[in-house]
C-alpha cells in the first residue's frame, strides 16, 4: 500500500502472467488460494481470485446438480421399463 492508503495499480503485464497462472489446471487453483487468502496479495487481485474461486464453486455446483438430476432421471426411467 502506498502513503494514501491505496493498493498500488497491477499493471497489463502482471495481469496477463495471472491470468496465464491462472489457466493452469491444479497450478492455477492453487495460485488462486494463494493470491485470495495471502497476507502478502495485492487486494485488488486477491478480490479477484477470491471472485474467481466463488465462481469455479458456483459452476462445480451447478454441474453436480446437472448429473444427479440427469442420472436420477436415467434411473428413473430404466426402472419403468422392468
């Protein structure tokens, strides 16, 4: 943080290598705890990875529903036929 209290600005640079980071399959889930929930983490780009996780999550969820209503229903009509 500098004097006023402000976070310093991450530059395109910085933003492409996390993004980059990022892409990485397991590399990339662990960099994004790490920037989130760092002491150290820039706050502009910890809000982001936390964001970030916060959204993986949401869509982990939304698949996990998606199978179970797709395969309860598979179940369900397989035992109509028997």
């Amino acid at each position: 943080m500098n004097k006023e209290g402000e976070a310093p600005v991450i530059s395109v640079k910085d933003w492409l290598i996390t993004l980059v980071i990022a892409a990485i399959p397991i590399v990339g889930l662990i960099f994004l705890f790490l920037w989130g929930f760092g002491s150290d983490s820039n706050p502009n780009k910890a809000n982001w990875a936390k964001g970030a996780l916060l959204f993986y999550a949401i869509i982990i969820a939304l698949y996990v529903i998606f199978f179970v209503f797709i395969f309860g229903s598979l179940a369900f009509l397989g035992s109509m036929d028997g």
